[in-house]
C-alpha cells in the first residue's frame, strides 16, 4: 500500500481592498453580471466576470428553465462563450461571486464539479493556468491559481483527443 497526499493552495483576503486594482476591478464587474440572472427558482444568482489577455471582459450569469436540468452554471455560461467566440484570446482571470435574498452569504460560494470539469478542460485547450476569484460581497475572498488547486482528480483522458 501507497498513500499519497493532495495539498491544494488559495489566497484568502478579508475584503476587497486587499486585492491588486485589477482584480477588484473584476470583482466589482461580476456583481454587475448578476443583473441578468435568470434564477427564479432557485433564487440564486450568480455572476462571472471573466478577463482576457486582451484586456476583454465576458459578463455571463446562471439562467435557469423549468424544465430542469435544462439550465446552466454561470461559469458554463462564460466558458462557452469564450470558446464559441474568443478561443484565441486566452483567460487570465474569472471572478465569481453570488447573491440571495433568501439568506445571508459569509464565505465564497464554489463552483460546481461539472463547471470545474469544464474550466480543466478549456485550461489545457489553452494551455495556460486560469486565476480564479471566488468573490463573497460580505465576507472573505478566495483567489486559487489553476483548476489543479479546486479539482485535483482531474478526467483527462488524451487518447479520446484525435488531431
């Protein structure tokens, strides 16, 4: 028998002014993206603002349907997108955050396994590691470099890619 260990690694900042200005700039601008939620069920909004190299900015946010599942993460939201429209122009930097009425949010909220599975997967198609701020509007903030740092069993499985 072997046993192994997986450490991960994140910042964590008190508040927002901790941040460098970009990064703050990025935060503020997901709770811009949050206007256009469409959560009427869940009452849970969430918005992404995602940087590019280029200095652009994608705004997405979770729009629900009733006929679940047939909704979608924000984070799926901005990573398809970027790869429809902008898969020349890596990412540098997503800011997450979340916002409810029906309760009060103290710590970051984090994405789910689908979406990591999606930011892995557009990551290595960029070849470059994405930052990642998960951004609570009351309460700390979270910056994790790389998917490897919030999904360390990545599904990867090179051979089902043909060039």
């Amino acid at each position: 028998m072997t046993n192994h260990e997986i450490k991960i690694a994140f910042e964590e900042y008190d508040n927002l002014h901790e941040l460098n200005s970009s990064d703050q700039h990025l935060c503020l601008e997901s709770v811009k993206a949050l206007k256009n939620s469409h959560s009427p069920y869940s009452k849970f909004r969430v918005g992404v603002a995602m940087l590019l190299q280029s200095g652009k900015i994608i705004y997405a946010s979770n729009q629900e349907n009733v006929a679940y599942p047939s909704g979608l993460c924000a984070e799926r939201v901005a990573l398809f997108y970027w790869g429809a429209n902008h898969p020349d122009d890596p990412i540098v930097t997503m800011a997450i955050t979340a916002q409810t009425d029906e309760f009060e949010l103290i710590k970051p909220v984090t994405s789910c396994g689908s979406c990591l599975q999606v930011l892995a997967e557009y990551e290595k198609k960029q070849n470059q590691q994405i930052n990642i701020i998960l951004y609570c509007q009351q309460g700390p903030i979270w910056k994790i470099k790389g998917i490897q740092n919030q999904l360390p069993f990545l599904f990867f499985e090179d051979r089902l890619i043909t060039q």
